[in-house]
C-alpha cells in the first residue's frame, strides 16, 4: 500500500512505521491519523511482521494534532464513525476506539521517540507497549494550553504509567519535561543516545520476533491490558485457560526443544 503522510518498511520480521512530516513535526491531519490505522492495520495482517517500531521524521516524535486542521475542526469529529469502527471484535470494546487501538493489535508496538511529544502524541506512545526514547526527547500533555481536556482516555491511562500525583502535574499545567524527568516518572523505558534510537529499538523488535515465542508475546500482551479490567480471580481464571492451549501449541514444543538441544529457537507463532 502506498501512503502519503508516512512511510512503512519492513526488514526482517519487524516493522517500521515512521511518520513523516518533518516540517510539521509530524503533526496529525486526518490523512496521517488514517494512514497510521492502515499501516498498523497492515502489520498485523502481514504474517512474517512480528513487532512493531514507531518513530518520527525529524526532530519531532508527533508534535500532537496540526493547528491549521485543530482551528476548523467539527466537535462532532471526535465522534466521527470513521474513527471508532472496530479494530478486531475479538478484543475489548475499551480498545476499539480513535487512538485505543494500539492494544488491540495482537503485536508488540515500540514507540521509538525521537524529540517533541505532546497532545495526541504522547496519547499514542502511552497505548504504545514499550515508549523508548531519544536523550532529546520532549514530553507535554499541552491540552490545558489549548483551552481542551485530556483527551482519548489519558486520564485513564497516564496514572496507571506514572501515578495520579505525576498525572495531575502533567495534565493541569501542560509543562514540558525532558527525558530524564520522564525516566524518572516512570513514563519511558529508558533513554539511548538520538542516534542509536532506532537501532535499539529495532533490536529489541528482533528480540521480541526470534529469542521469545511470538505466540507467548501475542497472549501476554492481551493478558496485560485486560488486567485493569479484572480481579485477581479472573486474571488468574484466564492464565489457567491460556496455559492449557499454550503447552498444546508448537512454541511449547519448542521452547523445550531449543532449551534441551541448546540452539537458538525458532518459533513458529503457533
């Protein structure tokens, strides 16, 4: 597929999604906010994929919503049918929305950020699986600035990452903070030099493709974000149902195999 706004490439079994304008610090117009679905869309279709990298053109991560489409945008937009039509019935309806989506894809996404991140930027790299990021890394929640609220679930998902008290902070003032701070907080993994930013998080993409059961990675990443949802009793219901498929799937298998036979693995996803 072709695409306008971004560009998507794939070495190996890792994908590469990059948004890409740079002169617009890959702010979203609709025409990126829909390319980003497809591509993420077609990632998860596409069998040999196994991970996911996002990153950013530029000096900029997503630099939020682009101004010139935020000051003539409808109200009823945020609504639009366009924008919650399901990603996969199969998953919780909490993650079928406009950017909830990320945890639907059934593939680990990485957000590699590589400079400013703020409003529906940083809303994509909290529902993102892993946030790696730059030593030039910038962060912002910006809605406040903007006279708007926190929008697509942040309320809900930032605490959970940092903690209500860092989550008041960075919602009600909208100030910016560095990598550093972010590291601290809790909302990144951690921090690489900006120019081994993509490398190491598409080596920890390979990682999780070929040293770990992409079976076993795929179950425990829908494990993790059904959690909020549940008590310990049916967490605990759902690993026992998982791990009876899982020692019948081939991973099991070979997971055993590879370990007893001391070689590398080679998981089949099945």
């Amino acid at each position: 597929m072709a695409y306008e706004q971004l560009l998507y490439t794939v070495d190996g079994s890792v994908a590469t999604i990059t948004l890409n304008r740079p002169e617009r610090m890959n702010a979203l117009t609709k025409v990126l906010e829909a390319e980003l679905r497809a591509a993420i869309d077609q990632a998860t279709r596409e069998v040999t994929v196994r991970a996911i990298v996002l990153t950013g053109a530029g000096r900029a991560f997503c630099a939020g919503m682009d101004m010139e489409e935020l000051e003539v945008l409808p109200p009823e937009d945020i609504q639009a049918e366009q924008w919650m039509r399901p990603y996969d019935m199969n998953r919780r309806a909490d993650y079928q929305t406009r950017y909830s989506y990320f945890p639907a894809a059934p593939k680990p996404i990485i957000s590699a950020i590589n400079g400013a991140t703020a409003g529906l930027g940083l809303v994509m790299a909290l529902y993102s699986d892993f946030r790696i990021a730059s030593e030039k890394a910038v962060f912002a929640t910006a809605f406040a600035k903007r006279g708007l609220i926190a929008e697509h679930g942040i309320a809900w998902m930032l605490p959970r990452i940092v903690g209500h008290a860092h989550a008041t902070d960075l919602l009600l003032t909208s100030r910016k903070i560095n990598a550093n701070e972010a590291l601290t907080m809790g909302l990144i993994n951690r921090i690489v030099p900006a120019d081994d930013l993509l490398s190491q998080a598409q080596a920890l993409a390979n990682t999780l493709s070929t040293d770990v059961s992409p079976r076993s990675v795929r179950v425990m990443k829908r494990q993790l974000w059904e959690a909020p949802y549940q008590s310990l009793g049916e967490s605990v219901a759902l690993a026992n149902a998982e791990m009876v498929e899982s020692i019948r799937s081939e991973d099991f298998t070979e997971g055993v195999r590879h370990f007893v036979e001391r070689r590398p693995a080679q998981f089949s996803g099945r």
